[in-house]
C-alpha cells in the first residue's frame, strides 16, 4: 500500500472543528490566485515540445506546512548533536515512525482548508491520500487539464537540449493567496532536471582491463565519470582505502541488524556477477557477497543491464563493509517521466520501519534548477530520515565550482549542487593521492544560494574566507551553506561493468566509501548497544573533527575560473577533510574510542 491512513484526520475527525480551527468559509477562506513559483524565462538547457499527448495525467504532491515550524530542525539538533547541552541533550534518541509523523504533522486547519479546496476543485477525494502524519498530499492521476486548471499553470513536455531527456513542467503556477502560508510546494511544477534517457549511460563496454574508456559528460544529474586515459591516476583497489580509512581489520557484528542502502534511479542497475567477480578479485573473503534490490515507485531492474554508476555505489560500498547486508533501491520516474524522483524515493524510504541506518546517492543537480521551496520541502524529507537515525550521504558531484556558470542574464555564478547543499545531509567531496591526499580536481563544492550556513559550520567556515580574502566576490554566496562536508578518495576506482574491468572516477564513489565507513562505525555502535551515528554533520564538525585528517592542497577548478582551493581547517574543495583517523580511534572497541560521540 502506498500511504498509510491518515493520522491526524483520525484526529481531525474526533474533534469538533469549531475547536481547532476558526469555522471555514472556503469561498472566503482561499482568495484570488497568486503565483506560487515561476521561472522566467525557460529555465537553460530546456526546450518546449509543446503540450503533452492528450489523456497524459500526473501524480501531483502537495507539500503542506508543519503545525510547529523549527520542531523538525531543533529536534534533529537535539538528537544529532553529541555536546548539546543538557537537560535537552536527546543525543541518539532517534524517533519512531509515529513520533515523527506526530512531530511534523500539520496544522487541522491546514489540512482541512487544502482538503476543501480541492475537493472544490473537482478532486476525488479518493484519489487524495497522505503521508502519515499528514505532511504530503498525493494526488493521483490527475489530468493535465485538470492540473493546468488546479494552478494556474501551463504544463508542457521539455526536452533537454543536451541530453534529450524529457519531462513535463510548467514554468510558473499558482494558488489561491489563502493557501500560500499553508502549502509549502507543489510538485511536480517548476523542477527542470531529470537524467538522460537510459540508453545514454549504460556502459559503452569497449574498453579493456583497466582501461578507461571514454569521457562521459559529468554535468547536473549525471552519475560517475568515467576519464580520458590521459588522467595520470592511481587505481583504487578496496584493499588500499580499507588500509588507509583503517578498516581492514574490522570484523562487522552487528550484520542481522545493520544495513547499507543505495539509492539508484531511472533503469540504473547493478548486476550480482559483476559485484561476485569484482569481489573475487578485490575481497576474496566476500566472494558469496549479494544484496536486495527494492524497487521504488515501479521501478525496473534487469541485472543483464548493469549500469557503471549502480556497479560502482555498490561495488565501493561493498568493498567497505562488507559482510554488511546491502539494499539497491530502484527508483523509476512513473509513467512519461513525469515523476520527481527525490519525492518518490524519500516518500517510500519514510515509510519503512526498518531501513538501512546508512544511505548513499551519488546522483545531483544544479540547486538553481528547483525553486527555493522546492529544495526546502526535500532537504526536509532528508531531514525527516536524519530524525529516525539515518546517515544520508551525497556526492557533491564531479564539476568543481560548476559547470556552463554563464547564467541567461550574462552573469557568472558558481553553481553548487543539489541535494548536497541541504543542510541535513552529508556532503561527500572527493580527493586523490595520499601521504597526503589532496583535493581532487573534480570535488564538487561551493556555498548554497538557498540554504543558509547551519550552525554546525560557524565555527568551521570563517577561516577559509579569511584565507581567501575577495576572491570571487560575487560569484558564490558567503552567507550560504559550505559543501562539501568531508570527503574521501575518488580517482581510480576499479570496477567491473559487464564482466570487464574499468577504471571510474567520481566523487560519486567516494560517498559509497564514506557510506561503509559509517555503516561499519553503525555495527560497532549497534554491537555495544549504542544508539547509531544518525545525522552526522553536528558529530563531524564537533568531536569528531579532531580525528579527520585535513587535506590542506588541491583545487577544484570550474565555471572558467582555477576554483577554489583546500586550506589548513574546512574548505569547499575537501570540507573538513577524510575519514582517516575515525575509524582506528575503534581500535580495541572501547567506549572510549577516539573521535566517538560519548
Ligand atoms: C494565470 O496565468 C496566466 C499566464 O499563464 C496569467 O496571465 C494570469 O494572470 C494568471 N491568472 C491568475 C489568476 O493568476
Ligand atoms: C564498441 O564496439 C562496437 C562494436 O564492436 C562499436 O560499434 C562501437 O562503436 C564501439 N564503441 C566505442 C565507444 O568505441
Ligand atoms: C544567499 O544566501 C542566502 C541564504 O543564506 C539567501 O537568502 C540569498 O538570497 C542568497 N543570495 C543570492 C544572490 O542568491
């Protein structure tokens, strides 16, 4: 079943709507419509093709305002935040499915004065339904006359100009200006990404052992670049990143209770004998090594057509923590592309019991393609899995400070990447070498235009804009959230696609490093019955800074200017650095190991 029912209309229901909510007069109560969000013009790279076939319908969510504004971000703190001080100090003390639904329900007004309005407006009420907890409308198979109508809006199929993928979007819509504190966004609407047609990146299998093969583009939205062989690199076999993030020695406890998942979208598939024979070559104690495969909002899966980007997540992955279960979630994009695949995918996670306490997506966009409520309502989906325990990790994406920056109005501005500018999630940057690592020149980082810096990087970030003094005013936002967070090596790494071995490169497999590092730091906890690490970002830059090892050289070049450069302290190359020091703190499992929360 796709949505439970219905929490707080339970509630609703049982109490006289007199008492909760001034008496509704919906005529009154909605007002003339005003724009909700629009773009002007077209958003770059997309294209009209015009309206879509007739009798297309779409699935559209309405994201309704939480009854208790800060509730979500303060408790998160509260349970994320390892020196919070007491008595709020909730370290570890992650919620159940019904404390959160509870904790971000909306207002019964809200959800009574959106209810009427749509039923107003000709939606069967039987093709609403809810999250629990009421936060997320769905609505089903709505037609795109009826969408149109709904909100003003004028949804038409988009092509991209590059890429040729397609989706349907309507560059502006509205709602009635009564709605407008109570519905946070409405999509899909404005978001222009999407991925590329499937075709285009499953794996050309040409190349030859340890050869790369060929440079794919690695703009928004694109997984794994694979380099020209020009690239002078070092291979990254599993045996030298378990050596150097000192986890080889670690024999995971805890594998009935802890899980890895991979988030994988739009027909991107790991195959189970490409995963065998690489772990033959790599890990010959996982030879037997498999995982699951969910499948997400009706998404495929054919492991005869594995996919360079699955087969790395969860290959790297893999090669960490192994022998800990792995979950491949496939996430499709519904009937003609019209789905949003974060919504589909974040809305299915959260409604799991029991997931994976780690997560890893190494799949981005530009954070300007998504208005500005749009990113806010899914960074607090992310949000939402931080409050049950979850450990998100995003790859900040392969273009240093971005690319194509030449904005429609002539201007140059950085173009940091989303969802790894959201706050709630971990942002994971790449590097190369060792002995030092220094910042791979693909790192994607940089500052949000949309989400301003957490607390959690105060202390952190003011020393690098000390160091970089006026350079690039103007083209980044120094009031905004920094990424990336950390980072971890991400040039050479081997993989096999298609029975045949290939050399990748990407921060996209430096976040599935990360990803085992923190699951095998979760089955320690787990194992000594300790709460697991949850959102990590306050524990990063607090007790566990002092164990990261600082990648103070590298830049991550972009946008026609050499990018930004790693300093002593956190940067937007590296963040605050690599795993280096984290893990052999375990060293003897005490409860006293290094750099743990305590
Ligand atoms: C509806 O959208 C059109 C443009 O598509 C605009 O001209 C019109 O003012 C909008 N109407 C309302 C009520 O917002
Ligand atoms: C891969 O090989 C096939 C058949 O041998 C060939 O048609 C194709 O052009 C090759 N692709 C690349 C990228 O070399
Ligand atoms: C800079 O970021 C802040 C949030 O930190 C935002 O309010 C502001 O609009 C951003 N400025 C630009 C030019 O995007």
């Amino acid at each position: 079943m796709r949505y439970h029912c219905i929490h707080v209309l339970c509630v609703l229901t049982a109490v006289p709507l007199g008492n909760i909510a001034k008496p509704l007069s919906p005529l009154a109560g909605w007002g003339p419509m005003h724009i909700k969000h629009s773009w002007s013009p077209v958003p770059d790279d997309w294209v009209s093709l015009g309206h879509p076939p007739p009798g297309t319908t779409i699935d559209l969510y309405i994201a309704l305002k939480s009854h208790r504004e800060n509730a979500l971000r303060d408790t998160l703190y509260q349970v994320s935040e390892p020196s919070h001080p007491r008595p709020r100090r909730r370290y570890g003390a992650h919620l159940t499915n019904e404390q959160l639904a509870e904790l971000i329900a909306p207002h019964p007004e809200t959800l009574e004065l959106v209810n009427s309005w749509l039923v107003h407006q000709g939606i069967p009420s039987s093709s609403i339904s809810m999250t629990h907890g009421g936060d997320t409308l769905t609505l089903k198979d709505v037609s795109i006359i009826q969408a149109n109508a709904l909100l003003n809006a004028s949804y038409q199929l988009y092509r991209h100009v590059e890429h040729g993928g397609t989706i349907i979007r309507t560059v502006g819509y509205a709602l009635p200006v009564g709605l407008h504190k109570h519905v946070v966004t409405v999509a899909p609407t404005t978001t222009f990404f999407s991925l590329p047609p499937p075709t285009q990146w499953h794996a050309s299998l040409n190349g030859s052992d340890g050869e790369a093969v060929e440079m794919v583009r690695a703009a928004s939205g694109e997984p794994a670049t694979q380099l020209s062989n020009r690239a002078k690199v070092s291979s990254l076999e599993p045996s030298f990143l378990r050596w150097l993030y000192g986890t080889a020695t670690y024999k995971p406890a805890a594998i009935d209770r802890n899980f890895l998942g991979i988030a994988g979208f739009l027909n991107d598939y790991p195959s189970p004998t490409d995963l065998k024979a690489f772990m033959r070559k790599y890990r010959s104690d996982g030879k037997k090594a498999t995982f699951t495969v969910m499948r997400v909002n009706n998404g495929g899966y054919d492991p005869k057509r594995p996919a360079i980007e699955a087969n790395l997540d969860l290959q790297y992955a893999m090669a960490m923590a192994y022998p800990t279960p792995h979950i491949f979630y496939s996430t499709g994009q519904g009937r003609s592309n019209t789905d949003d695949w974060f919504i589909s995918f974040l809305g299915y996670f959260l409604r799991q019991q029991n997931g994976p306490k780690t997560i890893s997506t190494s799949y981005c966009v530009n954070e300007k393609s998504s208005s500005l409520e749009y990113s806010i309502y899914v960074c607090d989906l992310f949000g939402k899995l931080g409050l049950l325990g979850v450990s998100v990790l995003y790859a900040t994406c392969d273009d240093g400070v971005g690319k194509d920056c030449t904005l429609s109005d002539g201007t140059v501005r950085f173009k940091p990447k989303f969802p790894a500018t959201c706050p709630y999630v971990t942002a994971v940057g790449g590097t190369t070498d060792f002995d030092p690592e220094v910042g791979a020149v693909i790192s994607g980082g940089g500052f949000s235009d949309y989400f301003k810096i957490p607390d959690y990087q105060r202390q952190a970030v003011p020393g690098f804009f000390q160091i970089l003094g006026n350079k690039y005013n103007g083209l980044y936002n120094a009031t905004g959230r920094g990424i990336p967070d950390i980072s971890a090596q991400a040039m050479g790494f081997n993989i096999f696609v298609g029975g045949k071995k290939q050399m990748v490169h990407g921060t996209s497999g430096s976040a599935p490093v990360v990803a085992g590092i923190i699951a095998l730091i979760n089955d320690h906890l787990i194992s000594n019955n300790r709460p697991v690490l949850g959102f990590l970002n306050p524990w990063l830059y607090g007790s566990a800074a002092r164990s990261l090892f600082d990648v103070t050289s590298g830049t991550n070049p972009g946008c026609n200017t050499d990018g930004f450069s790693a300093v002593p302290g956190w940067d937007p190359v590296t963040g605050l650095g690599t795993l280096v020091g984290v893990f052999p703190g375990l060293s003897g499992l005490g409860s006293s190991s290094r750099g743990l929360p305590p």
